[in-house]
C-alpha cells in the first residue's frame, strides 16, 4: 500500500495531487490501481484537511451558517458561504458586499482547486476504456506551442502545457480562468484587478458578443496610444481654465541613488486635480544650479508665470541655488518645501529615539517570526479574523508606527494566539519572540510611540491626500505639538525632546510665509477664538501680500478690504458665510462670500488653492528609468514616453474619482514582503524560503517583487516589451 504520510508535509492538497498522480502513475501506470488510488488519496485528504473557511463564518443550528462580514445568514451550510464569499454569480447566492478582497481571492482559489479534483477523477474515469499508454492520451489543443518552452516550464519542466479551456467549466469559469492565464503568462500584478478600467474593458468586451478580436500589439503601439494621449491632453487643457482664478502648483517629484543617476519629474497641480507634465533626466546637471535653474524656467514659461503661485521641491535639490533664481527672476511666485518630506523626516527623527527605536526593533522581531513560518501566519491570520498584522506605508518611517498601532490593536487577538494548544504544543515555536510580547515595558513604550506619533501622521494625511491643504498645515502643526505637550505633561525630559525635534524641522524645512499667509485667510482660523497665533503670523500675511500685489493700484483699498474680513463685516458677516466656515474649503468659501472685499478674495483664492505635498500615491522609478535609458533608440524612447504621461495622469484621475473617506492616502493596500518587518536581516535557509514561496501559492499574499525575480530573473523588468 502506498504511504501517503507524507501528504500532510505539503502546504496545499492541488499541488500534492498533482505529486502524488506521478507516484501513482510510476506504480500502477494509467490502470484501475492508478484512479482507484487516486480517490482513495482525495478521500482522505478531503477527511483531514479542515475547511480554513470556517473562520469566516459562524455556524449557527441546522445546516446554517452566519458571514461575519455583512452577517447575512445562509442556509447550505459552507459550500453556500464559500460562493458567498467568492462574489462570484452562481449557485444562486447574494455576493457578500463587504468582504475583503484578499479573502475573495483565497475562497476562490480554494473553490477553483476542488473544481481541478473533480474535473480531474470525471475525466480520467471517463477515458479508461480507451487510454492503452500515456502515449495514447488524446490533449487538447495547448496553450502554447509544445517547441516553444513557456517561463512556467522551465521552473516545472514536467509540466504538461495547460489546455485553453475545460468543456466541463461554465462560461463565467472559463473566462475567469482565461483572464488568469493572462496575468500569468504576462506577469502582471494582482492589484491591476482593482483597477475600475479592468471592468470597464471587460463590460466592452462583453457586450462585442463571440468573435472579438482584440487589438494588435502594432495598433496598440500607434493608433490607439496617440489617440488615448490625445484624449488625456484634451483634459488637461480643460484644467488649465482655471488656472486664470485659482492658480497652479508645479511639483517637482525628485529620485536619487548612489550612481549619481537624478529623474525628476514635473506634475501640476489645481484645485480640480494634479496632473503629470513629463519626467526629465537630470543626472548630468543635477549639481549645477545654473542647468536647474534654466530646466525650471522651461517649465514655468510653458505654464505661464502669470499662473504659477508656488513650486514644491524636495530637498534632493540644490535648494538654495534654485529657490534664490526663481525668487528673484518672478516677484508672484514662491518656493516651498514639500510638507509630507519634511513630516517624514520628524518621524523618522522620533523613531531614532534610543527607547522607541528599541521598541521597533523588539516588534519588528514579532513580526518576522510570523511572516518567516508558513504555518504560523496562518494561525496569526486565523486569530486576527483574517487580517494583516503589520502595514506597508508611504515611507519606512510611516510604515514603523503603522505597523506599531497595528499590532497594538491586535494586542489581545496575539495573547490568545500564543497562549493556545496550537501554539503551545509545536516544538519549532521554543525560544521565539513571546518573551518580547508578555514584556509589559514594550506595550507600554509601544503605546508611547504610537501616542507621540499619531498626531503627526494625521498631519500627514491632511497634506498627502492630493487636497489643497496649505490653509490647514500651520494650524495641524499647532495642534500636533500641544498634543505632544499634553501627553507629556508630566514628564518634561521627553516633552522637551520630542518638540525640540519638530521645531528644528520647522524652522529650517517646513515654515514658508505662504503657510502662515494662508493660515491667516482661513476663515476656519481667522473666526475661531481659540487660535493664539494669529499675531505672530500677521507679518508674513502682510509680505505674502506685498509680493502678490507689487504695486500701489493693485494694493488700492487693501487696508480697508483686510478690515472687513478680520471683523467679518459685509457678506463675511452674513449666516451663510458664519455656518460655511467650518463645512467647506477655504477656498470655495472665499468664492462664494468674498466679494466684500475684492482685491483681497481674488488673492485668497489664489493661495487658498494651492497644495502642500508632493506625496500623490506609489510611483515606480524602474518604469521611468526606462524612458531615459541610453540604449533605447528615438522611437522607442518616444513611445515609452507616451505611455509614462498616459499612465501616470490615468492613475491621478483615476485616484481623484475613486477617492474614498475610508482609504487612508499615507497607507498602501499590500504589504511589502521586502520591509523590515518581514525580510530577515540574514539570509534565509532554503526551508524558510520554501515556507513563504509555499504559503504564497496556498492563497497567502504573494509579493510580486520577489516571485519576478525569483521566476524570471532580477533584470526582467520591461513591463512595456519595448
């Protein structure tokens, strides 16, 4: 009899049946001994293995089950909340409407590898009368030609190619598996199924009816890219109306390494929303502020003068040279520094903190514990209802606290994980991190840092979300800081030095008069009775005013239109304009109830307009690498260049349409596999590497990073074919 104990060392019941069919093959051959030995497997794989989809529902009397999503009770038992789950139109089951998309994805794959069984034994059944050898199998039309090896196969080189569809499938079944192999053979992202132009290109798919034949590669290249960019250039020069009234902010997205090598990349930005304008290589004149200089003034005569109130540049630049040629060559425009750098830069500051960097380090080595065992993520994820203990954000600095509150709220959740049997009871788990988690002095440092940090990255949020927010920076640091002082009201060491790091950044980085400018035409500020530094900022107010309106007719009445406002007389005055304060943009209500004071509402707006950040969403710099890559000729370059402005304004429209009050812009759905607190600092053993390849294939995340250059090698990262 076959020993099948070595079954349960395998992570997924589809990839061991697929093992277990070569011993069987090698023994009986394809004979009665062969499927017979077959089911007998999958019968006692099916009796041992537990269904991991319990812990999405609650069962309840009867053959009824309860989703702990949206809490719908459905009778059927688990087969019926598995479809539930799966979103998917069948078996005549409402979808869930609130389950995660990384749970939809792991039923499916588990309703997809039960469907491989039994389509696999009725079909293997059905043709023993006839198969003599393996050689008198009759296959179905490949997917590829037998001669030309897919990347699949060489990584599992006695692999049988993959047929394009199964009679035995429904039609929703085999489109879906059809969209997989897509991805797969063209390694494209799992996270492109999110995006609302994946559906809309299959509604338009649809509704084309049998026969459509998609565009060639050639068609794409040429008629359908120029048009697509025509299309986005129309939109852009729609935006650029506006620009007459609210002004524009030209944004200067700078990536650096250590080889010298300097992108930038120009974006524009209006209270509508931010386009991308081109990338530009730098790396020969990145030093020379002459050469930067002259690049900025291309940029702004393109823009118009006349429309641009502020550039934001980080501080890769050679700030001072630039900032000084532009203050000095256009009196209207000003240079400030990007709000969200410099936020980033004082939380990293607080994570240097001898205390608190001991605290990331300690839950970092929690973190890499679970993430580095198979089977212990899994019992994480079946403790924390399903859900990530660690979060990937915008920065390094920003992921640390994210992950630190993460883990801080799923204190409790931990506790039970490591004091049950399934804990308790595995050997591999001795000498682990729990002495970290039962060490009363990390929770409490760990809630230290999350208390000293919050307030910040809700700073964070406010200027990265893509809003006009420089009416609001002055105002959120004010209440950042007096929250630090609140906490550490009785500890005046630590206040002292988390407020002396955030001053420093302050002054030398963040202040711009600007800021304060706008602080001051806020009507939110200006009414409210609390603000104490109104004073303080008049002085800045008036030079931001003195620059804007450079000579006596344009400052005629001033003095008296900035009375009317600060005593909120005239319309500033009126209930409308009292109730709106608070409710609406500083801006809008400046359109709206400004015309009291003329000359004074048409420079409100024009500051009130304006971003702070140059943080829009994750960028990769590989794809603009490629653009300006010297062994690309003309065409190419020109082409890749296209797709880049096509792309990128897609994103940022896209990212204006869908914005959501849950979604949180400092903080990225997937979880990076490569960060701190999931890579070991030390190489890994192969058993290790295996167990998270292994968990990755069995419906755990898979990081795409790492399976490319795994698969297809570290320099394979083309993704346009050019």
């Amino acid at each position: 009899m076959l020993d099948v104990s070595i079954m349960f060392e395998f992570g997924s019941s589809k990839y061991l049946i697929g093992f277990l069919r070569y011993i069987l093959f090698s023994h009986f051959g394809y004979s009665a001994g062969y499927y017979s030995g077959l089911q007998s497997i999958i019968y006692i794989i099916m009796v041992r293995e537990k269904d991991v989809c319990w812990e999405y529902a609650e069962k309840l009397d009867g053959n009824k089950v309860r989703c702990k999503f949206c809490l719908r009770v459905l009778n059927g038992g688990i087969s019926r909340l598995k479809h539930h789950l799966s979103r998917l139109p069948s078996k005549g089951v409402n979808p869930c409407s609130k389950v995660r998309d990384d749970v939809t994805d792991r039923v499916r794959s588990i309703i997809a590898s039960k469907e491989d069984v039994k389509e696999a034994l009725t079909a293997k059944k059905q043709r023993i009368p006839e198969v003599k050898s393996p050689g008198g199998i009759s296959a179905s039309k490949p997917l590829m030609p037998l001669d030309v090896p897919s990347p699949i196969l060489k990584v599992f080189p006695t692999m049988t190619p993959i047929p394009i569809g199964h009679a035995s499938l429904s039609n929703q079944e085999n489109a879906e598996r059809s969209i997989a192999l897509f991805f797969f053979e063209n390694k494209l992202d799992f996270s492109v199924a999110r995006s609302s132009s994946y559906q809309l290109m299959i509604d338009a798919i649809g509704k084309c009816g049998p026969g459509f034949i998609g565009p060639s590669a050639d068609t794409l290249k040429t008629m359908w890219l120029d048009r697509i960019k025509s299309e986005v250039s129309l939109q852009s020069k729609d935006i650029e109306k506006e620009w007459g009234t609210t002004g524009c902010t030209i944004i200067a997205d700078t990536w650096t390494d250590n080889k010298s090598r300097a992108l930038i990349n120009f974006l524009v930005s209006s209270p509508t929303r931010t386009f991308f304008l081109k990338s530009v290589d730098a790396s020969s004149n990145f030093k020379n502020s002459k050469c930067l200089a002259d690049l900025f003034d291309s940029v702004i005569q393109e823009l118009g003068p006349e429309n641009v109130v502020q550039i934001i540049m980080d501080n890769s630049f050679n700030y001072t040279g630039v900032a000084n040629h532009i203050l000095q060559n256009y009196g209207t425009i000003f240079v400030s520094p990007c709000a969200s750098q410099c936020l980033d830069i004082i939380l990293e500051e607080f994570s240097k903190v001898d205390w608190v960097n001991s605290c990331i380090v300690q839950a970092q080595a929690i973190s890499k514990f679970i993430y580095n065992n198979a089977s212990m993520l899994d019992l994480m994820k079946k403790f924390t209802g399903g859900q990530e203990l660690i979060r990937t954000g915008i920065t390094k600095s920003v992921s640390n606290f994210l992950s630190l509150k993460s883990m801080l709220k799923q204190r409790s959740r931990l506790k039970h994980l490591f004091n049950s049997p399934e804990y308790s009871m595995n050997a591999s788990y001795a000498n682990k991190p729990q002495a970290i988690f039962e060490n009363n002095d990390f929770w409490r440092a760990a809630e230290e840092s999350v208390a000293i940090s919050e307030p910040f990255l809700k700073v964070l949020r406010e200027v990265s979300g893509g809003k006009p927010a420089v009416g609001s920076i002055y105002d959120l640091m004010t209440r950042a800081k007096e929250s630090i002082r609140t906490y550490y009201i009785m500890d005046e060491n630590k206040c002292k030095t988390f407020l002396d790091i955030v001053d420093r950044k302050w002054r030398d980085q963040l202040h711009s008069p600007l800021h304060a400018a706008a602080a001051y035409l806020n009507p939110g500020i200006q009414y409210n009775t609390e603000v104490k530094f109104l004073g303080s900022i008049k002085e800045d107010f008036y030079k931001v005013l003195e620059k804007l309106l450079p000579t006596p007719d344009t400052r005629r009445d001033i003095t008296n239109q900035i009375l009317t406002f600060s005593r909120a007389s005239g319309m500033f005055g009126c209930k409308l304009a009292m109730e709106a304060r608070d409710t609406v943009s500083p801006g809008l209500w400046w359109e709206q109830y400004g015309d009291s004071a003329p000359v004074l509402q048409r420079v409100a707006i024009r500051i009130l307009s304006q971003v702070c950040s140059t943080f829009t969403f994750e960028k990769n710099w590989s794809t603009f690498q490629q653009i300006h890559s010297e062994k690309r000729n003309k065409i190419d370059k020109e082409t890749l260049n296209d797709l880049i402005y096509i792309n990128y304004n897609l994103k940022l429209a896209r990212r204006m349409e869908s914005k959501s009050v849950e979604a949180d812009p400092i903080q990225f759905d997937d979880i990076d596999m490569t960060s701190e607190w999931v890579e070991e600092t030390e190489s890994p053993s192969p058993t290790q590497w295996l167990d998270r390849f292994g968990s990755a294939l069995d419906g755990s995340d898979l990081n795409t990073r790492q399976f490319n250059t795994a698969i297809f090698g570290a320099n394979d990262h083309n993704i346009f074919g050019l």
